[in-house]
C-alpha cells in the first residue's frame, strides 16, 4: 500500500483481509462519491450509492445481509458517527474510507478489533497494474479500469433504452467488473440487487443472482442486468426475462449473437453491448 495508507485502530491485517481491503477499496474508488461496497471473500455482497453514505450502506447490505455479516466496508466519503453506530450494529472486519470523522471514531474505539483503514485519496488506485504469481512466473497486466460512456453502447434490440434506463445499465457494467467470473448482477440506478459469481456457466450465475435477490425479500422485477462476458446460448436471456429483469448490458461477440437478440426481442427486453468485457479471475 502507498504511503499515505493509514491504519486507525485494530487487530492486525492478516493476508486474506488485506486483499479484502485493497478490493473495497478499488471498488469504491471507480464508482461515484458516496459509494458503499461490501466485500466478503474478495467479491462485492452489496454496491450502491446514494445521496450520502449511510443510504448507500443501506441499500448495499440490503442485498446480501448474510453474507455481510463479518465482510470488509469499502466507503468513498465520510464515516461519521450516525454511520459508525449502524455498522457497529454487527459483526464487521474493517471498513476502509476517506476520512472517518471524530465522533465515528470515538464510537469504533468501542469496538477496538475493528479495523479501520484511512485512505484520503481514493483516485490513486487507477495508476496501478495487476500482478498475479504463476509457477515460476509472475503475470503483469493493466487493472480493469477501462470505462465506458453511453456513446460506446450498442443497442440491439427493437426496445429501446430510456436514459434512466441507461443509468441504471451503467450502473449494473460499473459493478460486474469487480465479481468472480461467470458474473452476473441484478441492480436498480443506484444498488444492487442480486449478485450471481463465480459459476462455472453463465445461466447458473442468473439464476444464482435472482435466488440470492428473492432470499432477502428482494424483487428483480424491473431491474439492469450486467453480464462480465458474452451470453453463450440465449437460456440465459430466457432465465432473465423469466425472472423480470427489464434490460440487460453485456459485452456481444459470441457467434450466438443473433439468437441471443432474438430472444431478447421474443421477451421485449432491451439489450445494449459494450464492446468490452470484464471476465475477472
């Protein structure tokens, strides 16, 4: 970690929690002020914004409280006191933020094994490269922080997107990046609503992510749908539109292409590609 990464309090980072930490921290650096995510086992159980960030806590551990439970708080803003009383209301790792303000840190020192990461520039994280040790070998890439305006998108379908419903695909691509392929996520414009990772076949991860959703009292009725990677066979299409969703961004380039359209049409669903895909490993 860089220089001015600053521990508060709490136990000692083991080596799971610091990829733990350096995963929230990456997600919400990438995503908009406010940001909440929720890590647990490196993949994100919960992602929103809101107007400020205890909504954005809110809304991200609605998605998955389960898996909340004992997970690492990744948060671009403020901690202040309101905050750090709700998420000391249950078992946390640490939480990693921007600043965390006097009286939330008066209130965490109740909880001295909580570990608190202060981290005043969250922007610094998109100068850095991906390394991953191989047998013999150290593998070296560009981080996965390729961003996409609404002018890159490709829409597909006869239904067309409306520019809520562009915002809340953006939102759904924002987020599928940072799940364990195959990577599937259900959202509103802000959050989060179902996360379906690391399956070994793309449908297993739709149904996984809508299971999750209806677990928690959550419908995907009307909600985006980002998918890191093309759709191989249109099952999946027809799993999304049997379980609700609305519209769905994805990479393209599969030679399935046209029947996976053709599904999407035969269930009125809008569909946009971007060009791109995520795949993360």
């Amino acid at each position: 970690m860089k220089s001015d990464f600053s521990p508060l309090q709490g136990k000692e980072l083991s080596f799971n929690n610091m990829l733990d930490f350096d995963a929230a921290f990456h997600i919400s650096s990438l995503l908009p002020e406010n940001t909440v995510c929720i890590i647990k086992h490196l993949n994100p159980c919960g992602i929103a914004y809101a107007d400020d960030p205890l909504e954005a806590f809110q809304l991200a551990r609605r998605t998955d409280p389960i898996s909340a439970f004992g997970g690492v708080i990744g948060i671009k803003g403020i901690v202040n006191g309101e905050l750090a009383t709700v998420i000391t209301e249950n078992f946390v790792e640490g939480v990693i933020a921007q600043k965390f303000a006097p009286d939330a840190l008066e209130i965490f020192s109740k909880k001295p094994n909580i570990r608190l990461i202060e981290i005043e520039d969250f922007k610094e994280a998109l100068d850095e490269l991906d390394l991953r040790p191989i047998h013999h070998g150290l593998l070296i890439q560009d981080r996965d922080y390729t961003t996409i305006t609404e002018k890159d998108l490709k829409v597909v379908t006869k239904k067309q997107p409306t520019p809520d419903d562009i915002r809340g695909l953006m939102f759904a691509w924002s987020c599928v990046r940072f799940i364990k392929s195959n990577a599937i996520v259900y959202t509103e414009e802000n959050a989060t609503l179902g996360i379906g990772a690391g399956q070994m076949s793309r449908v297993d991860s739709v149904q996984l992510g809508a299971n999750k959703a209806l677990n928690v009292g959550l419908s995907v009725v009307g909600s985006y749908v980002a998918s890191d990677a093309f759709f191989p066979f249109r099952d999946g299409i027809d799993a999304l539109a049997k379980a609700g969703a609305k519209a769905i961004i994805q990479p393209g380039g599969s030679v399935r292409d046209a029947e996976v359209i053709q599904a999407a049409d035969e269930h009125g669903l809008i569909m946009v590609f971007t060009g791109m895909r995520h795949f993360r490993h």
